[in-house]
C-alpha cells in the first residue's frame, strides 16, 4: 500500500510525500494529512534492507508509478517520492536551484525517521538525485541518475543533440523569458524515439499518463526546473562522494549522451552504463538491473 501526505517544512511549505514504508512509519513527525492513499497491491517485507526515494522527472506529480512498485516490491525496497515545489501538491519554492531539493529532503528524511537511503532520479530527476548526494554525505548512501542533465558548460555543445531545447535555452535568460515560452510552447513528438513511444505504450504508460496529469495542472514546476537547470546549481557535482550509477540511451534525444559523459568525468565515483539503442524512456527498462546495482552497494556497506 502507498501512502501519501504532505510534510510541512521550517518555512511553511509542505511536501507531497509517498511511501511504501509500513504503517505509521515516521510516527510522531511533523506531518500534514496528505490527498488520499493508492493501492500497490501488498506491502512488501522491507526487512530494513535498502530505502530508496525517487526523484521524478519533469513534468511529474511524484506520484509513484507502477513499474517502480513492482521492481522495489519485488526486491523488498521501501520507495519513496515526493513532487517538487509547484508539481502535484507541493508548495511552490520561489528561485529555488537544485541545491534546494538537498534541504527538502533532509526534513522529509528528519520527518519518516529516516537515518540512510539511496537516492535514483531520471531525467530532470537526476540533478536533484545528485544534489542530494552532494550534500547529504551523511544521508545517502549511493545514487543512480537516468538520462540526467548534466550541469551548463561550455566545454561541449550543452544543447547539441536536443531534438527540441527551446525551453532549456529560454530558461538561460530568466524565469519571466522561460514562462513567456511556455505560453506558445507545443510538445514536439519527434524528441521521443520508436522505442521511447513503445515503452510509454506498454511498461511505461504509467510515466505519460502522470505526465498529462502534471501538464494540465499548469507549467509552474517545468519552468521552475528548466530554469534551474539552467542557471548555477547551487553545488559542485564533483563533491559527490557516494557510488553514482549513470545510465543512459544512446539515442536519447532530450538529454544527449553527452550529458552523461560529461557527469561522468566530473564524479569521480561514477560509472556509466550506455544504452546505445535506448531513447529518454525506454532507458528506463534498466531500473530493475539499477535497482541490483544499489542493493550491491548496500551489501557492501
């Protein structure tokens, strides 16, 4: 069973939180009743092994999507997610970076009584998945980024191989140039490959589905991402410490290879597994082989 509720943090905002964990996990903490509950189907034996949270991607409700339940039931992992300022409940955070998300995880972590956990992130996910590994060392204990975007630079062409960067290249001028681009802004079908359109037909329709659902509730935590990922992050990526797992899809047309290449030769921990004939979603399909890869990790430690 999912629980979901909403963790009110030092300034007044709150999160949407949703977990796997056993009832009245983080009892006593400083919570909010959140939106109702969806089913999962039984809760798994966690056995203390691995707790993992999720950082979606944009744009999501963070909600938790049925092929991530399945893979961590099947594992024993607890999963949790949470929406970003301005997506599915969650408060907005004004010119938030992607360091923010480090503080927000921190509180809910302070709130379930969580002491260790790993963090996955896809897409726009993964920069929020490494800020927390940057800057919870104490907290995280490895991390595995999915066609994650890699920092602005100029040391190689940062929008080379995006099929359609016209977000990301509006958001480098501001948070009023990003949102006057999304008043015309028209999804362009050709950033998704043959195998990205058959996972979301299949295994992933989950994904677009939360995706439509994220959309229509107005373009505030997209532009607030874009810009973001655009703009400083607010952290070195190179501090991460923890083992990083980069996977990605040779053919991704929304986060180029490139971006991986260049994550992994600023983490110093990392390991890249290419998927040459993945596109955005389909990469996806290594999340069961990634979640191994974590609970090897934890066997480790």
């Amino acid at each position: 069973m999912t629980t979901a509720k909403d963790v009110g943090l030092a300034d007044g905002r709150v999160l949407r939180v949703y977990d796997t964990g056993p009832a009245g996990s983080g009892a006593g903490a400083d919570t909010r009743s959140g939106g109702g509950a969806g089913s999962s189907g039984s809760a798994p034996d966690h056995n203390g092994a691995l707790t993992l949270l999720w950082h979606h991607g944009s744009p999501q409700t963070g909600a938790l999507l049925a092929p991530l339940l399945s893979a961590t039931a099947e594992r024993g992992i607890r999963l949790l997610s949470y929406a970003r300022p301005s997506y599915g409940g969650s408060s907005p955070n004004p010119r938030r970076n992607v360091a923010s998300a480090a503080a927000d995880v921190a509180q809910i972590a302070d709130a379930l009584e969580l002491a260790r956990f790993a963090v996955m992130g896809a897409s726009g996910g993964g920069p929020h998945a490494l800020a927390c590994a940057a800057l919870l060392p104490d907290r995280v204990t490895a991390a595995v980024c999915l066609a994650g975007i890699a920092p602005f630079t100029t040391e190689f062409d940062w929008f080379g191989g995006m099929a359609a960067p016209g977000g990301l290249r509006s958001a480098m001028n501001g948070q009023a140039a990003r949102a006057l681009y999304a008043e015309t802004d028209v999804f362009d079908r050709n950033v998704f490959t043959a195998a990205d359109w058959a996972a979301l037909g299949g295994a992933w329709s989950s994904l677009g589905d939360d995706s439509v659902r994220a959309g229509a509730a107005g373009p505030d935590g997209l532009i607030d991402d874009d810009v973001a990922f655009a703009m400083p992050w607010g952290f070195d990526v190179a501090r991460v410490a923890a083992p990083v797992l980069l996977v990605q899809g040779g053919e991704d047309r929304v986060v180029p290879a490139s971006h991986a290449d260049s994550l992994l030769h600023a983490i110093g921990s990392s390991e890249l597994w290419l998927r040459p004939h993945d596109g955005h979603i389909s990469v996806l399909e290594a999340v069961p082989v990634a979640l191994d890869w974590l609970l090897g990790i934890a066997g480790r430690r």
